[in-house]
C-alpha cells in the first residue's frame, strides 16, 4: 500500500502517509517509525522555511556539545559511522538501505 522504496515529494509523502490506516489509535501505543522524522522534518521546512537537518545542529546538537551528531547524508563521508545489520539465518548481514524520501 505505501512504497518505502519510493522517492516522495514533500507534497506526496504527507498525502500518501493519510491514505495508510493506523495501526492503532493515537495514545493507546508506541511504535518507532523513521517516517515520523521524515514528516517532522517536511512540517519544519513548512513551518520555518529551515532545513530540518541544520535547525537540529543549531538547537541541539551544538548546544549540547554534540560535534559529530548529523543526520543521514548519502553523500557524505563520516569516519566510524555506525551501520544496521540484520540477522539472517544466524549471522549478520550489512542492513540494505532503505531509502528515505
């Protein structure tokens, strides 16, 4: 129903996201979702006309003294960067990308 492997426009993710039907209703449970920081991000820009990524190095990560905390970049280089795996069949696997719109 929602292709995650699809590169949405900050106009058709939020669309889209409303067609999928909860899981559950809101308050009842918790559930991790990288999608809920991409929409947070696509209602920062909206809201401030601010790139998600610099507004958290502003407000955050700098304050707190966090030097080398980013979010994702595709292109670029950061030494030790920690990788996902995926256990399959008993040993780890490198996690295949997923990537976000």
């Amino acid at each position: 129903m929602f292709d995650f492997r699809r590169d949405y426009t900050e106009d058709e993710l939020p669309e889209e996201l409303g067609k999928v039907p909860l899981k559950f209703q809101p308050g009842e449970k918790v559930s991790y979702s990288n999608i809920g920081y991409v929409t947070l991000g696509i209602l920062i820009g909206k809201v401030t006309g601010r790139f998600y990524g610099g507004l958290l190095q502003e407000r955050i990560f700098k304050p707190l003294g966090m030097n080398t905390a980013r979010i994702i970049s595709e292109a670029g280089s950061v030494t030790d960067r920690a990788a996902g795996y995926r256990l399959v069949k008993g040993e780890l696997k490198n996690q295949e990308w997923v990537r976000q719109p």
